[in-house]
C-alpha cells in the first residue's frame, strides 16, 4: 500500500496544475481533436515525471502556489500557441486569395471555419514544431521555471513579443501570394477590357488555384525557414523561463 504524505501530495497537486494549464493551452497536446482523456492521463503522467526534481511544496502554503503555478504553465503553452496563430493566419489569407472559402470547414481546433489551406499550414506548423523539439523545450521550462517575479516577468514579456510577430509572421507566409494574386488580377482586368467578348473572370478561379499552387510549392523552402526561426525565437524564451 502506499503512503503519501500531506507534503507529498501538495507537491504533485502544484506540479499537477502546472502541466495541466501547459497541456490545455499548448499546441498539438491541447488541441480540440485531442480527447480530454489523453490530455489528462498526459498531465498525470508528466507531472509524476517532474515530481522528483521539484522543490516540496508545503500543504500550508499551497493555495497562494497555486496561482502561479497555473500562470506559468498558461504562459509556456501561450508563447507556442501564439506562433501557431501566426503561421495558421497566413493560411487563411492565402486561402482567401485562392478563392477556396467555399472549400472551408469546420475547425474543432479553432471552432470556426477554415479553409484548406489554414489546415495545411495548421499541420506543417505543427510538424515543424515537433521536429524543431518544441515539445521538448517546453517540457524542460516546466521542469525547471520556478514562481517568482523574475519568471512572471519573462514569461509575460515572452507572451508580448509573440504576440507582436504574429501579423510579421501571416504577412511574410502569405506575401508571396499577395504579390501574385494582384498581379494576376490586374493581368485580368487588363485582358478583360482589351477583349470584352471574353469573359475572363470565368476561368479565375482555376488560374488563382493553379498560381496559389505554384507559389506555395517555389516559397515552400522559404516558408519553412521563416516558421523554424520563429519557433526557434520561442524556445528561446521557454529557455528563459527555465534558466535561474
């Protein structure tokens, strides 16, 4: 049988509620699609990993612990789930520009709708993310961030410059095909009036979905770059958050 002591207990419930509010507000482990009980049993699972390295808890000062032990792991997931707002907002300016807006569907992850290709861009982010070992670096801010000013003070500070990259970030994915859109347009309009008998809006929408396609596929490279600085910029922070 097991004994657990009041100490014991209260430190697992602080280190509980940390990676709890990682988990809800974190990309990939806290999306919609996830079952509630996988990010619970995940929650449960590495909290008991990060049991042992975590200073005790004392049961009588646990309620003030709380509440900061719930901001840190709010602002780790926010300062990854800020990047992925970005990257998915270039999506759908890119889709808008693509005429596909009748192609959009619901997004549990969003709970609005979206089209094609904020999904793709959702799910390259994510792959990024993952290879880029995000999940990772948030793991270890968890382990080692410790409630104090200096740790709010940087996580708040990480959750500000995020959120200042997320329109640098959509306009930089989706500016190549801003460009071409508009020339394509103009092109068009131009052809349009020197021919009127042809009606040249007819076939637009196939011209904007096989140019959309073309310039996705020649600033693919490009895209990756931007997106991996821009996760790498919030590791750094994480790191921050975990250095004493």
């Amino acid at each position: 049988m097991i004994h657990l002591t009041p100490m014991e207990v209260a430190t697992f419930a602080a280190t509980f509620v940390r990676t709890a509010a990682w988990i809800q507000t974190a990309p990939i482990v806290g999306d919609q699609t996830t079952p509630r009980r996988v990010r619970g049993g995940a929650a449960v699972l590495i909290a008991m990993a990060l049991l042992p390295g975590r200073p005790p808890v004392s049961p009588e000062t646990i309620w003030f612990v709380l509440p900061g032990e719930l901001l840190i792991g709010i602002c780790i997931g926010m300062v990854a789930r800020i990047l992925m707002a970005g990257i998915e907002a270039g999506g759908q300016i890119i889709g808008v520009e693509m005429g596909l807006n009748f192609g959009g569907q619901f997004d549990p992850v969003l709970r609005d709708e979206a089209n094609p290709v904020h999904r793709i861009f959702h799910i390259v982010g994510s792959l990024v993310f993952l290879s880029a070992g995000g999940i990772n670096s948030s793991v270890r801010a968890l382990s080692a961030a410790t409630v104090s000013g200096r740790t709010l003070r940087i996580a708040a500070s990480g959750m500000v410059e995020s959120s200042s990259q997320v329109l640098e970030l959509a306009l930089r994915a989706s500016a190549p095909m801003l460009v071409a859109a508009t020339i394509t347009r103009l092109a068009a309009g131009m052809a349009s009036r020197a021919a009127p008998a042809f009606n040249v809006f007819s076939v637009m929408l196939s011209m904007m979905a096989v140019l959309g396609g073309l310039v996705l596929l020649a600033t693919g490279p490009a895209f990756f770059r931007e997106v991996s600085l821009a996760v790498h910029r919030s590791m750094g922070a994480m790191t921050q958050m975990a250095t004493p």
